[in-house]
C-alpha cells in the first residue's frame, strides 16, 4: 500500500514538473505555511483522530473561532445600515422640494438635471454622516471578507501541501486501515466517482442562493413599501418605504458573478486531492449553517422601523430654512 500510494505521489509530481504549472519552489510554500502545518500536526497527533476525521473538525473549529465573530459583527453593521436607509429614502424628495423652492426665491434658477444632482450629493453627505454616528460604515463590512480570505487560502495551501509533498503525514490513518474510509483509498488522489466535488459544488451554490434570496427579499419589499408617516419626532418610530428607485442591479451582478465561480470552483475540485475537498466541503458547510442562524437571530429587516434617533442627528440632517 505504500509503494502504491509513494508511486501516485512520484508521478503527479512528476507530471506537474512537466507541465510548467508550478514555477516556484516547493521550500518557498513550506517556510509560509510551516507554522500552521505545524499546529495542525501536533493537534492531531495529541487528538489521536485520524485525518479523514481531523480536517473536517478542525475547520469547524477554525471558522467558529475565527471567523464567526467578524461575520455577526458585519451583520449588526447591515442591520443598521438598513434601519437608516428609509430616512435617506424619505428625505430624498424633502431635499428636492428645498433646493426648488431655495431656486425659485433666488437670483439662479436650477434646471430638473441640477437639482437631482445636488439632492443626491447632500443625500450621500448625510448617509456618511448618520453611517458614522451610528458606527456602521461601509469599510466596517469588509472585515469579514478581508480575514475570512486569508484564512481559507492559508489553509488551502497548508492542506494541499500535506496532500501533494508529505505523503508520510497525510497517510497516517493510525491503526484503521485507508481503505476504510467509505469508497476512498488515500486522501491524495481526486474523488473517482465525483460525489465530493459534487457536495461542495452544491454546498457553494447553496450559500450563494442562501445571500441572493435575502438580498432579493429586501429589495422587493423596499420597492413595495410607500411612506406611512414621517414625523421624525425623538423617541418614535414610524415606518416608512425606501425609494422603488433603488434597484439592486449591482447586488444581482455580483450575485451572478458568484454562481459562474461556484460552477468554475466545482470543476476544479474534481482534480483537487480528496484531503482538499474535505476542507472545502467543511468550511462551506459551515458557512451554510452560519447564515441561516444569522438570518434566524440576526435578520436583515425587510419592513424597516426608524431607529431612536437623537435630536442632535435630526437637527443635523435638516436644511436649513431659507428667509421669505
């Protein structure tokens, strides 16, 4: 079983020194990944678990640990980007009808065209301003992306690199035998009969259907909505509709975009070595079930109520009266 598994190991690294797809230096990978293959190795080692088992628990433990808190920290950020958007919504015809009657009473008199184009400059300076009061700008959201990144391609590379140049560690299933592992014999070679690449081609589409009929949710009943009442008096709630102008063009593009990758994704891990499509399988398990809690007990809210504004906020997003 050895020779066999040593003789597979030989020959597609053979096969990729052949083919030019890797040009760098296999000491390079090790002296950036050594630190967390080393973690990974002596967790294992003092867990007893075998490898078929241990990838999939510690990514679970990985992604509770250190990704999980930056995802609800980004979902309380929407929340409350959410909760304000229909004053900016409803204040956008308020700012229109004030830069009309501001240019009747002047010397100037401003063209549809330019009054559409100052009304949404001052729109986006008070959406920056009650962003900030309320801590919830836009760069606060990309917190999770930009660690959540690094941490799936480090542990990408640290996996692919037990799989493809240390076939000793990756092998070492203690006294159950590899075989043993439902149809798989190593953790080396691809999937033969496909049903992993499968799981995770589907699992990543999941999630990306899982997003989309959220954010398609909330833009449909934006569009629904109308205004109820607007008295912005301190201490009340009352609840409006976001503009139907607002149409989520971008968020349907990039939600388009994803699908193509996820299929793009699913191909690829049909040649990816089984210990690679563990890992992948986990972690996009894990984020499956982290998003359908977050829409349990942290929904981005569809029918939106004003949050309690202060008057200093109120009194800063009013135009000021012109003189009669």
């Amino acid at each position: 079983m050895q020779r066999v598994l040593l003789s597979t190991s030989r020959n597609s690294f053979a096969f990729s020194q052949r083919s030019g797809c890797r040009n760098f230096s296999v000491e390079n990978i090790s002296e950036t990944i050594v630190p967390i293959r080393s973690v990974l190795e002596a967790v294992k080692i003092s867990s007893g678990l075998s490898w078929p088992v241990f990838i999939p628990l510690a990514t679970l433990g990985i992604r509770a640990v250190f990704t999980a808190p930056f995802a609800i920290y980004s979902r309380i950020c929407l929340r409350r980007q959410r909760r304000l958007q229909p004053l900016l919504s409803a204040s956008l015809p308020v700012i229109k009808a004030q830069l009309a009657q501001t240019s009747i009473k002047g010397d100037s008199q401003l063209t549809p065209e330019q009054i559409n184009i100052l009304a949404a400059k001052e729109r986006r300076k008070r959406r920056v301003e009650l962003f900030k009061q309320y801590k919830c700008q836009n760069w606060r959201l990309l917190a999770l992306p930009a660690f959540q990144i690094p941490v799936f391609v480090l542990m990408t590379l640290t996996v692919r690199s037990l799989a493809l140049y240390d076939l000793s560690v990756i092998t070492e299933f203690g006294n159950v035998d590899a075989s043993s592992f439902l149809w798989l014999k190593n953790l080396v070679e691809p999937d033969s009969y496909g049903i992993f690449p499968l799981a995770v081609g589907a699992c990543s589409l999941a999630n990306i259907e899982l997003n989309a009929a959220n954010t398609s949710k909330g833009y449909r009943n934006a569009k629904e909505q109308i205004i109820t009442s607007f008295k912005p008096s301190v201490g009340k709630q009352h609840r409006v509709r976001a503009n139907a102008s607002d149409g989520p063009s971008v968020s349907a593009a990039l939600i388009n975009i994803s699908r193509t990758g996820a299929i793009i994704f699913m191909t690829m891990c049909f040649q990816a070595p089984m210990a690679l499509q563990l890992y992948w399988l986990s972690s996009g398990f894990f984020s499956f079930c982290q998003n359908l809690l977050l829409n349990k007990f942290l929904p981005v809210e569809t029918a939106i109520t004003y949050p309690q504004l202060s008057s200093k906020v109120l009194q800063d997003n009013r135009l000021p009266q012109t003189a009669n």
